[in-house]
C-alpha cells in the first residue's frame, strides 16, 4: 500500500518513532538541515529505509522485497560487465549524497564510480563540495517516484530507473535529464532491451545462470575482446558494436 503523510513538524523527529510497512512511504515537511543530518546519523547507512530530502521537505521510503531483488540483479549485471571490460569501479550503494548549499540529498538504490573511480579510490568519506558525483545512479522505482531534480542537482551525469518491467536511461544535458536509448557509459549495447530480461531471466533459472547467459550476450556483442589487457575508450566506444 502507498502511503503519504504529511507532516508540519514542531519538534525534531526521532526516526525511531516511525514505523512503515514495506512499500510504504512518509513525506515530512518543513524539515532543516541539521535535522536531516540528524536523522541519517540515527538511521546509519544499513537502514532499510531510503531517504530524499529537497529544500525542507523529506521522504522516507521502507523497500519492498521485490525492490530489493531487482537492485541486486540489475547492480550485479553492471558490475558483471564493468569487469568483462576490464574497466576499474567503485560501487557505493545506497550511500546518502548531499549537499548543505544545494539544500540536496538522495540515496540511490545502487551507485557506481566508472570514470571517477580513481579521483575518490581509498575515501572513506566523500564530500561533495570537492568530489565528484557518481558517474551512473540506479533507481528502482516500484512504488515510488525518482527524484530527477534531486540527481540533477547533484550532477550525476547517467540515471537508470527501472520500474519493474521497463528500464530507461536518463542522461544529464545542460543540468537537465534527458531519455536516450543509450547508456553514456556503454554506448553500444542494447541495455535498454538487455537488462530487463535478464532480470525477469533471474526470477526462473536463478542468478548464477542468468550471470552466465549474460555473459555469453556479452562475448555475442563483442566484449569478449577485453577479457584481457586494459581497454582504450575510443576502443570501447568502437567495438561494442
């Protein structure tokens, strides 16, 4: 069940007063940003709930199991082909990104650091006044909607949403998203095709054997070429054809 409250708060919120059920989502209005603070120093990064705050006003949002499953598929069939190319990755997850001027903050469902990798290789932590955005953000939008300013705010060049059945990547142009058929990351492939199926494929032969069908689509589509040695961009961009 969707649910959406309101809240006019008079009070700092403690979190663990608040109790959602899976699938559930709360908005809490006229929240500050040491509040905010606040709250993610009491959640922690394990939480299970994902949280999104825009200018005062936050969301919190507890997953749904299927949710979960989709992000593990889709964030392990990235890095499967992150590693086929033989291209160095920082994987994040669901680490809250913020900034205090922007009055901005979103924790994805899974993030990666590709061209950025080596600029925030080893910090254990980031700010993002000095470092850089993750280059792609995943989101897994079941029941609830992608916060597109939020990302784009921050700057984060590629955004996938995945609603459960479609996926579509969204590419930061002039500070705006905009839909492509493509991934800027890997611009070749047929994702938007490939990466639904693979998960639905996931759900009837289990993950081990949807990781190795693949990466046998992969090798077809003329990965196979970097299992060894480390690959040029302009290689990269020329034949994954």
């Amino acid at each position: 069940m969707f649910i959406q409250l309101f809240w006019v708060l008079k009070m700092p919120l403690e979190f663990s007063q608040l109790t959602l059920s899976p699938g559930s989502e709360l908005l809490v209005k006229n929240v500050n940003w040491a509040m905010f603070e606040n709250i993610l120093v009491e959640i922690g990064e394990t939480a299970a709930a994902r949280l999104s705050y825009n200018n005062g006003l936050l969301e919190i949002m507890a997953p749904l199991p299927e949710h979960e499953d989709d992000k593990e598929i889709i964030g392990d069939l990235i890095k499967l082909l992150l590693e086929e190319l033989q291209v160095e990755f920082r994987t994040l997850g669901s680490t809250t990104f913020k900034h205090q001027l922007m009055q901005y903050g979103v924790e994805p469902d899974q993030c990666f650091y590709i061209q950025h990798e080596l600029v925030i290789r080893g910090k254990k932590r980031l700010d993002l006044t000095i470092d850089p955005p993750p280059d792609l953000a995943l989101e897994i939008d079941l029941t609830s909607r992608t916060h597109f300013d939020n990302y784009e705010k921050l700057g984060v060049p590629e955004l996938w949403r995945y609603d459960g059945k479609t996926l579509e990547i969204h590419v930061l142009q002039d500070g705006r998203y905009q839909v492509s058929k493509t991934s800027l990351h890997f611009p070749r492939l047929p994702l938007i095709e490939a990466i639904p199926y693979y998960v639905e494929r996931s759900k009837v032969i289990g993950r081990n054997a949807t990781m190795r069908e693949f990466r046998r689509w992969l090798a077809d589509h003329g990965v196979q070429i970097f299992r060894f040695g480390n690959p040029k961009a302009e290689d990269l961009d020329s034949s994954v054809d």
